[in-house]
C-alpha cells in the first residue's frame, strides 16, 4: 500500500513539471507559442567562461531548447550550424531572398542593430532561401551582412519550422522560446523597438 502511494506522488509530481515547461509568453506582433522541451542532464557542470558561439553546441547548459530550435543547417561558408546553440539566448531571425527589394532595404538596418546589441548578448541569424547559394553569397557580401551568421536554407525547411512563409519576415525568440513574428521591411527605428521589447527594455 505505501509503495502505491509513493508511486501515485511520483506520477503527480512529473506531470506538475510537464505542465510547467509547456506555453510561453506572448509578446506584440503575431504570437509563436512554442514549448520549450527540458535539455538532457549534463554528465558534468558547466564550464566556466562565456557562452559557446553560435552554431556550437554548448555541453552542459541548463537552457530548455524550444523545438522551433530543434534544426540542423549550413552557414553560407558551409559550416554546420545547430539551431540548438541558440537556446537561453535573445534571438533575431531574419527570413530574407536574395533577389528581394524589401530585404535589401532593411539589410543597413539588421547590421547597425546586430553591431549595437551584439554587447547584450543578442544574436542575430539570417535565414537565405528562395534562390541559389551564389546569389545568397553575393547579397551578404553586397550588403555587408556577411558578418551576421547567414544560413542557406534553399530548401526552406527553417522557413518552415519557424513558420515563415514570406521575405522579409523577422522572428523575434525570447531566451524562454516565446517568440512574435514580424513581416517586413522593417526601418531601423522599427527594428531598434523590436530588439528592445526582446531585452524588456520596451
């Protein structure tokens, strides 16, 4: 009888926890619920020292990883990038296409915020697709944007799990996986507001 008790507790007690790790605060914008799904425990403590660099995966971190994050892709240099590296952390995403007005207008913009808010810890990620990767290249290179981490997803699929479908469009994900969507273009007074309503600040 004291066994079934025992049990009973336990079962309460993991579903009280599920419970807590599901929905996300909405912010302006279109919301994008998402849970965040608890990382694996760490066979060893955290290393001291900064955060690992985007991209990277970070052993050890206590941070949940929302599955929106739960994707693999290629820098436009060809260097592997896991979306998990990004969990815990003030997110930017911008959704652009090569051959996009729109995005290019708003490509000054993305550079000057990612310099002004990369002391605070906020990253910022490209997301290429609806062209080739030479095109991709040639419009990071032209708008000096190939600073930023750009990823080519000419097939969409990150398009897709963050549920974009159209350029410009921004995605702003809070370190706890909420996230709001924003279509472009955005102005840098705009996108300075967005930025800062991400941190708190707004």
């Amino acid at each position: 009888m004291v066994m079934v008790r025992i049990r009973g507790a336990a079962v309460l007690a993991a579903a009280g926890v599920l419970a807590a790790a599901c929905g996300g605060a909405a912010g302006g914008g279109s919301s994008m619920d998402d849970a965040a799904t608890p990382a694996p425990p760490a066979s060893s403590a955290p290393a001291a020292g900064s955060p690992a660099a985007p991209g990277t995966a970070s052993p050890g971190t206590a941070a949940a990883v929302p599955e929106k994050l739960r994707f693999t892709a290629a820098t436009l240099d060809g260097a592997p990038f896991s979306g998990e590296s990004l969990a815990g952390r003030p997110v930017v995403f911008w959704f652009w296409a090569p051959w996009c007005p729109k995005c290019r207008s708003e490509a000054p913009g993305v550079k000057a915020a990612r310099e002004k808010y990369a002391a605070r810890g906020v990253e910022f990620v490209g997301i290429a697709s609806l062209d080739k990767l030479p095109a991709m290249k040639r419009f990071a290179k032209d708008t000096g944007t190939d600073a930023i981490t750009q990823l080519n997803d000419e097939k969409g699929a990150v398009w897709t799990r963050l549920g974009v479908s159209e350029q410009s469009t921004f995605v702003f994900m809070r370190p706890d996986g909420s996230a709001t969507k924003e279509s472009g273009p955005l102005d840098p007074e705009e996108l300075t507001g967005h930025v800062e309503k991400l941190l708190g600040d707004g």
